[in-house]
C-alpha cells in the first residue's frame, strides 16, 4: 500500500463509508403475523460475555417496529451466493410487500425463540433480545442479547475464526456494490 500518496479530506457525509463494509448480515423478525427481513449493513459485536451485538436500523423501518414489537430479533449471516437476496431484503420495504412470501425465502424457527424466523440460506444465526437501546441521528442502535448461535458445519474453524474460504461473507460497500471477503491473510507472531 502507497504511503506517499496525497491525504485528502472526506466529506463527513460519506466518512461510514471508511469503516462501514464490515460483513453485512440480514436482520430477521416478525410482528406476530408474518416474518420480515432487511439487510443491515452496520452491525458489530459489543461484548462478549454476555454476547451483546447492535445493529443501526432507521426508526421507520418495519424491522425496528417489528424489534420493538416484540422484543427480539434474528442476525442471520449471508454468504457471497445470497447478493441478489440482500440487495432485496435491503430495498424492499417491510410496509409494502411480505419478502419472505414474495421471494419464497426459506425460514426455519428459533431454538430458544420459536416465532422467531431464521433465513434458511445462511451460514449462521443469532437470536437477539432486546437490550436498552440508544438514538443515533436518523437511526436507532438497537441492542441485542444473543441467547443462542447455531451456524453450518464447517463455518468455524479450530481456532473459532471464521472459514471465508469456504462461506466467504458479504460486506456492502454502498448502492449496489459489495466486497467479498473469501481470503485469510495471518500476520507473523508478535514478538514481546
């Protein structure tokens, strides 16, 4: 990487993007009738004992109304294959159309929360509680619990790093672009 090359200044409507392409996940819910699902691309692990995850998601969406409903949500990891699918899930409105139905998306239930819907075509699954959340400008940080995590066989290695060769996972750059991470790179022992 060039380090003799000009700083240029970003304009703060755009500075997420700098750090904003972490791996994207779909946010699974439902409003007791029907399941709902939208791509959420800031999302983050705050701690880990307990295993605490927030999500940034606008306050008109109908995941947060839906989150807010009920009090529980679903982190559902896509790979690479499920593109087409999250740019969907991320664009269609909640409001207007049931994804689920409409795309014929296959779900299974929650382990220790039954009506929650889990996008099938994932690599792996959280189901969140609903923690004290905070405003954030024009999203909410929506705080969450995990209180069970399942994934495929083979998404976690030995060493529990996640296996990208084999479920590389998909980051959202912006509009309809987005990075596929499907390669490690280990960095030599730190020597103290």
């Amino acid at each position: 990487m060039p380090t003799d090359t000009e700083i240029i200044a970003v304009d703060l409507e755009w500075a997420y993007r700098l750090l904003g392409f972490g791996p994207l996940v779909l946010v699974s819910t439902t409003d007791g009738m029907r399941p709902d699902v939208s791509a959420i691309a800031w999302c983050c692990p705050c701690a880990k004992e307990p295993p605490t995850f927030a999500l940034a998601i606008g306050k008109g969406h109908k995941t947060y109304q839906n989150i807010m409903k009920t009090g529980y949500f679903g982190i559902n990891v896509p790979t690479a294959d499920l593109t087409d699918l999250v740019l969907y899930a991320g664009t269609a409105s909640g409001h207007r159309v049931d994804k689920f139905d409409a795309r014929r998306i296959p779900y299974h239930l929650g382990q220790q929360l039954p009506s929650l819907p889990l996008v099938s075509q994932c690599a792996a699954w959280l189901e969140c509680k609903l923690i004290p959340s905070s405003e954030a400008g024009d999203n909410s940080v929506v705080m969450g619990r995990a209180v069970a995590a399942s994934s495929r066989a083979g998404v976690l290695l030995d060493d529990h790093t996640w296996n990208v060769e084999v479920y590389p996972t998909l980051h959202h750059l912006g509009g309809r672009n987005f990075l596929v991470g499907e390669r490690r790179v280990q960095a030599a022992p730190v020597k103290l």
